[in-house]
C-alpha cells in the first residue's frame, strides 16, 4: 500500500475515534473526496486494523463507524506547522480581545506536546520558534474592548446549561445600569464583541445584542429554558453588514474601475452580487441591515465605492459626515458651514 494510502487509513480511524456521534460513508466520502466503493474499502480496512471500531445505527437510517476505546488507537503524530497553527490563531484571537479563548487553544497545545517524547520535543523546537516568528501577526493599532473573563466564563457555562442569567448591564450611549434576566443564545465578534440574547416577550423574536464589555456582572440563575429550534445564530448574523440588527435593505453600490479587482476579492455580505460593467467597474447587491456600519465601511474605500441604494443609506453618511466634520474645525472655521 502507498504511503499515502496508509496516511489517509490513519486519518480516518483518528476521525472515528475524535467523534461520539461516529462517521457514516458519506462522512468519509466528503472528508477525503472518494467515492463510495473506495470510501467502503477504507472502512473495511480500518476496521481489520483496529478491532475496537464498532457500527451502530444513531436512528437516522445511516450506519455510522466509532472507535469506542478511548486510548490512543496509535502513535499520532503531531507536526510543527499543526503547532505553529494553534499559536497563531490563539494570538489572533488574543489581539481581538478574546484571552479566555486564546488561554484554551493554549491548553489544547500543551496537551498535544505532552503526547511527545523528549527527543521529539527537543528535535521541533528550533523549528517550532523559527514558524512561530516567521508566522508573526501584524499588530494593528487601535482601541479594543476590555471583556472581563469571568463575564465569558459564566456566559458559556449558561449557554452549555442552558440556564437564564441575570445581566448588570451598561448602556453604550447613556451610561445608565440595569439589570437584565436575559436567555444567552451565543457571541457575535466584529469590531465590538457582543452577546446575543433572548428577552421573553420582546417584539422581534425577542433577540438583542448586548455588548460583553459593557456587561458588568452576571449570575447563572437556576431555572433553565428552551432554545427555539429555529434560531440560527448564522442566519442571524446573515441580517446584517456588521452586527447591528435592522429591518435589512436591498443595497446597490458602484465600485469604481480602480479597485474593481481588490474588491472581487472581498466578501462584502453572503448574499452578495457582482454584476461587471463595460466601463469596467462593478455593481454589488445585497440584502442586510446595518446602515451605519456600511456606512463606516464605506469611509475606509475613499470614495472608489460609491452607494446608490437605498436613499436610508445616503441619508447615513450624509449625518454622519456632517457630523464628523462639525467636529473637526480647520483655523477656527466649521468646515461644515463652508
């Protein structure tokens, strides 16, 4: 058998074994891109290597495959690049403000390095350093939110539970406290970092977003609720060009020849659509909500992306340049008047 044969074997028994819910032919024809007389072979391998894969049927009508033992079923190798990896995306996610869950992908790699020998350890650290610098994030300047780890913590044991919580809770603008018995659904990241949550008997579907660093406290309370089957944290997120919930518009924007082509590599919305013009620009559509965060979006293009739709947008950045430029005068003179 080709060596390469012999990696994809070892891959999948380590799938059956990373997974309680087992792994059906279909699950092996995807994850590896075979067809299902080879993903059948790989099975039938699998389960002649390791006598302890077992198959049961979950109810789904599917068969599915598991490694019931939960002991390593071999030598797995962990490589370099897989730590450089974990490393890289803990400092993404600390320089995002995100420590606890950067702290976790940090306990997942010491664990994986204590599966190691010494001489192995000894042998990959000039490597791992050498990736660990040569994979250096770029450090943005600029002002982060402060979210208190125990917030986190007790937010996702409410979620896991899940039980209701009781929020102290800062309004971003007034600067008002209050207190809030809200069902804690998930996190929305972006610019600002934000819990969503569910208030029983408010209009909408009773969801809203309540940003982590303005929440103070928060007490797991006893009595426990059921999420809506049909909410869908991504589908959610999808209603808006950030993550400001509104009623979503259809928009049109102009993208000028100049960057036409850095814009097509921009995911502007999941919805999106590109139409090519003979002048060589592009028309993008999409439907979301969020005027003011396209709006800011649209600062930072200096003009190459021009909004046509709908006039809620126009009327946006018109406020909000006024706005800023009133507060900016030049030599003592309002802009703003001229």
């Amino acid at each position: 058998m080709r060596y390469e044969k012999s990696q994809a074997l070892l891959r999948l028994a380590i799938e059956m074994q990373a997974t309680a819910e087992g792994v059906t032919l279909q699950d092996i024809m995807a994850a590896h891109g075979v067809s299902r007389r080879t993903a059948e072979r790989m099975r039938d391998a699998v389960c002649q290597v390791f006598p302890q894969v077992e198959e049961f049927d979950a109810g789904d009508g599917f068969k599915r495959w598991r490694v019931s033992s939960r002991r390593p079923i071999t030598a797995i190798p962990v490589t370099t690049d897989e730590l450089t990896a974990l490393h890289s995306a803990a400092e993404t996610l600390r320089r995002a403000a995100r420590d606890d869950q950067a702290d976790m992908l940090g306990s997942v790699s010491a664990k994986l390095r204590s599966l190691l020998k010494t001489n192995e350890l000894l042998a990959m650290e000039p490597d791992y350093e050498a990736m660990a610098q040569a994979e250096g994030l770029v450090f943005t300047p600029g002002p982060r939110p402060r979210i208190d780890p125990v917030v986190l913590a007790e937010l996702r044991e409410a979620i896991k539970g899940p039980n209701e919580v009781d929020l102290l809770y800062r309004a971003r603008f007034s600067g008002e406290e209050g207190r809030h018995k809200v069902q804690p659904y998930g996190f929305l990241y972006g610019s600002r970092h934000y819990l969503v949550a569910r208030l029983p008997g408010l209009e909408s579907g009773g969801f809203r977003l309540f940003s982590l660093s303005n929440i103070g406290e928060v007490n797991r309370l006893e009595s426990s609720f059921t999420r809506q089957a049909d909410f869908s944290l991504e589908q959610y997120a999808a209603n808006s060009f950030g993550v400001y919930q509104e009623t979503p518009f259809k928009v049109v924007w102009r993208i000028s020849p100049d960057v036409a082509d850095d814009a097509r590599t921009f995911l502007f919305h999941p919805t999106q659509e590109f139409e090519e013009q003979a002048d060589g620009s592009l028309i993008l559509r999409f439907e979301a909500g969020g005027l003011v965060e396209m709006a800011w979006h649209l600062f930072t293009w200096e003009g190459e992306i021009q909004a046509l739709e709908p006039p809620e947008l126009l009327e946006t950045i018109r406020v909000i340049t006024r706005s800023f430029v009133a507060a900016h005068p030049i030599g003592g003179k309002d802009v703003a008047d001229g």
